[in-house]
C-alpha cells in the first residue's frame, strides 16, 4: 500500500516538475558579496605579504648575525605564523562570500587551499636555513627549529579548508529551499551546525527569538553555517507543513539533489528520490543546527527531598 502511494505521489510530482522545469539555476554571489570577499582577501593578502617579509628578513639578516639573537628569532618566528594565520582566516571567510567551482578542479583547490600554500612558502625555507645555519649550536638549532615546525604545522592545519563551499553546493541548496518555500530564506541559529527551512523546526525549538536568523541561504554561508540540514525533507513535512507532494516535486526537479540529504531520508522509485512513507521513516532524529549551549540538557531523574 506504502508502495503505491509513494508511486502515485512520485508520478503526480514529475508531472508538476515537467510542466514548471524547474532544476534551479546556478549561485551567483551579489555585488555585495563579492565586495566584502574583495576586501577579506585584499587583507588577507597583505597579512600574508607581511608573514613573508619577516621570513625574509629572519634569513637575510637576523641569520646573519654572530651570534644570534635567539630571542628575536623566536619572536619573528612567532609573528610570522600569527600574520600568516590571520590572512587565512580572512581568505576562508572570503570564500564563503564567493565561492569558487568545483568543475575548474585547479582553481577550486588553489581557492580554498591557498592558506595552507603559503603557509609552506613562509615556513619552508626559513625551517631549512635554520638547520642549515652555521653559526648556531645543535641545542639553538633543535630549539628555534622545532618551534617554527610545530608553528608551521598548527597554522597549515588552520588554514587547510577541510569541506570548501562551492557554487555548486550553494546552488542546489538555494534551489531547494526556493522551491519547497517560494522564496530564498532559511533560518539558522548563530553558531549552529546547519540551517533550516523554516523557524518551526523541531531543531529551533528551544532557542530564543533574538538568536534566530532569517535571511538568504548565502547570508547564512557568510555567518559561518556551512550547510542546508541534512533532513530537511522530514523537516518540511513534519514540521513546516509542506505537503508531501510537495517535497516529492523538489526531490524530482532539482538537480543534484541527493547531495543535500542523509539516506535514511527518502526512498526512491524508479530512480526518482521521494519522500519515505511514514512506516519506512526512522524513528530516532539526530538533533543539528543548534549550538549545544542553546538546548539545556533536561534530568531524567529528579531527587526528592526526605
């Protein structure tokens, strides 16, 4: 019975989704994004520019001198990591003010990786010059060395972008939430894990209004949210009354759509995802998209007072 329905409900939606044409198109980022992107990486680059130049300045003359001043170099060392760390910082948010694509795979990764690049380029060198370096006992060596190593490595770990936003994950989420609501606003809480199609989701329930966001699905990337929930089918369904067919017609129409959702949250028939029929849907929900500090914890036990 399940079966049938779910098949009627998937036919009825790729009607609709052949009549409207609606697979979405492609995330453009606006005039102002594109304009606090701009001036993230401008500093970015000057951070960046700064972190070099002490590097240069550490092997073409603090190297140099007899003795060394071993405190100076630990300082400059220390420097060049902070500078080199703020312009990836900068650079990472920039991306996702605008984003690059995946399907130019050279610029995509030289985008969202180029913190850790030059990373290596203001460390790498002066590491070799250090151990290199005639003037310094092994103790100094293994001392100014190692600090600029372990440095060196906690800010190329930082500044790697370990899931880098695309226009292509925009897109699909953009084109989700316009057509499940008409409109590109979703709604989020500072902090969280990920953003939601409506404010009545169960994962919102317990956050307080001044902590709740609603604006465009970019705005939500810009504040740090790095993706549309991952169960945002049952969340439509269950709780922001979208109809099933609804959600049956985004699932057929939009392009790449999967990549937007768990498994367990829908079915497929004849190829096509659809929504679960209420006796396939798990039962337990993994709560995401609020910071753990705006749901309190509740006793499962309560003392009584003698």
């Amino acid at each position: 019975m399940a079966e049938k329905s779910r098949s009627s409900r998937a036919k009825k939606g790729a009607e609709i989704a052949e009549q409207q044409t609606t697979s979405g198109g492609s995330f453009v980022a606006s005039p102002e994004a594109k304009s606090k992107a701009l001036t993230f990486r401008i500093i970015a680059a000057v951070l960046w520019a700064i972190a070099i130049g002490g590097e240069l300045f550490t092997i073409f003359w603090v190297l140099k001198q007899d003795p060394i001043t071993m405190w100076l170099l630990i300082v400059l060392i220390v420097a060049i990591g902070a500078f080199a760390l703020g312009g990836s910082l900068l650079w990472k948010k920039a991306n996702r003010f605008d984003p690059a694509s995946r399907k130019d795979k050279v610029r995509f990764f030289v985008q969202n990786q180029l913190g850790v690049i030059i990373t290596i380029i203001a460390f790498l060198p002066l590491i070799v010059m250090i151990f290199l370096n005639k003037d310094m006992d092994g103790k100094q060596k293994g001392i100014a060395g190692g600090i600029a190593i372990v440095i060196a490595a906690a800010v190329g770990l930082a500044s790697a972008d370990w899931n880098p936003p695309s226009v292509e994950q925009y897109s699909v989420e953009k084109n989700v939430v316009q057509q499940l609501t008409g409109k590109d606003e979703v709604v989020w809480v500072k902090g969280g894990k990920a953003f939601h199609v409506c404010r009545e989701a169960s994962d919102l329930a317990k956050s307080k209004d001044e902590n709740i966001r609603t604006r465009p699905v970019a705005d939500a990337h810009a504040d740090g949210i790095p993706r549309l929930t991952k169960k945002w089918v049952s969340e439509a369904t269950k709780n922001c009354g979208i109809p099933v067919e609804k959600v049956d017609e985004v699932l057929g129409s939009v392009d790449d759509v999967t990549s937007t959702l768990d498994d367990s949250e829908i079915a497929t028939d004849n190829g096509t995802p659809v929504v679960k029929a209420p006796s396939e849907s798990p039962e337990a929900e993994v709560h995401e998209g609020a910071p753990t500090s705006t749901v309190p914890a509740t006793s499962t036990s309560k003392k009584h007072a003698a």
